[in-house]
C-alpha cells in the first residue's frame, strides 16, 4: 500500500490501538438520545478520540472546519428503524465525497445472514476497490440489526473474516464469549463496538477490557459513552484501558474521580 494509506491507517489505529467515537447513528434513529445536537456531544470527548467515525451530513453540519481530529466516514445506508429491514442497505456516499470531506478512512456495514447478505458484501468488495485506488482504509462493520441474538463466536467469526476476505481493513464487531476465536481467526484488526447501552458503567468497561486482552485493537463506541451519566468521564476510562492498560478497577476508579460521582 502507499505512504498515504499507511498514515491514514496509523491516524485510525496510532501504535495499533484506537479509541473511535461513532456518532453516526442519526442515519438509521434519528435524533437519538444524547445526539440531538451531535457537535455539542463531542466537543469535549473529542480530545479522548483518535477518531470521530460520522456520517456526512454531521460532518458538514456539526463539525467545525478547524477540527484536527481524522474522520472516518460512514458510507453505506438507506433503511432506518422504522423501515421493513435495516439490513437492506447500499452505498448513499461515493469515494470522491468522501475525499472532499478530507477523511482517513470509510465504513461499510455488511448484515451476514440476513435476506440481504449478498448486497452488503458486494456495497463492501466495491467500495474497497474504489477506496484503496485512493489510498483510503475501510473499516467493515459486521452488523447484526436488531438479531442482537446472533451475537456469538461462531457467527461473529464468520462474519468478521468475511468482512476482511472482501478486503476490510479493519473490522468492527461485537464482544462475545470465547472472542479470542473471533480474533484469532481475523487476518486484520478488530475494533469492538459498544452496541445498545449496558445496564453499568463497570460493564462496558469490562467488555473493553476483556476484549483487549483477547486480541481486539480497540473500540468504536458511541452509546455507551456519549448516553453515559458523565460521558467525558467514561471516554477518559475506556481510553486508560485501550491506550495506558488499566485494569477494571483503576478504570472504574478513574471514571469515578473524573464524574465526581459513583459507577452505576
């Protein structure tokens, strides 16, 4: 690959581990909880983030210009909550666009198993074609729309090595049992994602933590930080564990001190 990709690469994945922030989830819900005013949310968790993975319309709309932050852009798309199948996607932003945007990578969600598994593996195969001519990264997502059910090794473990035998080159998933299968059986590196909020701020730092210490490379989350009683609190602690090694409990620790409150 060339200079170009590398450097974007390492700007999504600095010394092999990244924080990613999603806030892209206005595209499928709407106005969500904690993003009815996406470029308030992030203004003070950016500085906890190697990158804001959105969509471009928030981008253009919600971000400011002078941000130094690196964007990952979310491309593909279509149906939302209301419609008859989220996984009926296709690609709603083209390479070029995403250029104008000046981001560092792409993102791509691929519903395996579902009626619609052949089109969201080949809006994946196409984009990374039309990425990589450009020296772009894409990040492929194994979604599982509302099937949360699907969430095991065995289906995440297909579904991620598929996503990166079409060419990925990183994937996002779900944390599970036995989810060293999952990445041991992935050529590329895996970020996990937070998916809908967890019942206990120790929760979703015990799914960071666990799924580093079988082989994940990071996380992209965004509910579970930005839908958090003290979001700046909780990206400060999944950020000690990704980037500084803290354990469950210094993390915990920290996030307390920081929200001047207890875990709940």
């Amino acid at each position: 690959m060339s200079w170009g990709f590398e450097n974007r690469l390492n700007k999504i994945l600095p010394n092999g581990r990244a924080v990613m922030l999603a806030i892209d989830h206005g595209y499928f819900l709407g106005p969500i909880r904690g993003l009815e005013k996406p470029g308030e949310t992030v203004k003070k968790l950016l500085p906890y983030t190697d990158s804001l993975y959105v969509t471009r319309g928030t981008l253009s709309a919600s971000i400011p210009e002078n941000t130094e932050k690196p964007m990952v852009l979310r491309v593909s798309g279509g149906p939302t909550v209301v419609g008859k199948d989220l996984a009926n996607e296709t690609i709603v932003t083209s390479i070029k666009e995403a250029i104008r945007h000046n981001v560092v990578g792409v993102g791509v969600s691929v519903f395996i198993g579902s009626n619609y598994e052949t089109q969201t593996i080949t809006n994946l195969a196409h984009v990374v074609t039309d990425a990589h001519q450009y020296g772009i990264p894409v990040l492929g997502i194994t979604a599982v729309g509302k099937e949360l059910d699907k969430r095991d090794a065995r289906f995440l473990s297909l579904a991620s090595r598929v996503t990166a035998e079409m060419g990925a080159d990183i994937v996002k998933t779900y944390y599970c049992e036995d989810f060293e299968k999952v990445t041991s059986t992935c050529p590329v590196p895996i970020v996990i994602a937070g998916g809908p909020k967890f019942d206990t701020i120790r929760e979703a730092l015990e799914i960071t933590y666990y799924a580093l210490a079988q082989g994940a490379a990071g996380v992209d989350m965004g509910r579970n930080i930005w839908q958090s009683a003290h979001p700046e609190a909780m990206i400060k602690a999944i950020h000690s564990i990704v980037k500084n090694n803290y354990s469950v409990n210094e993390a915990v620790e920290l996030y307390e001190t920081a929200a001047h409150s207890k875990a709940e």
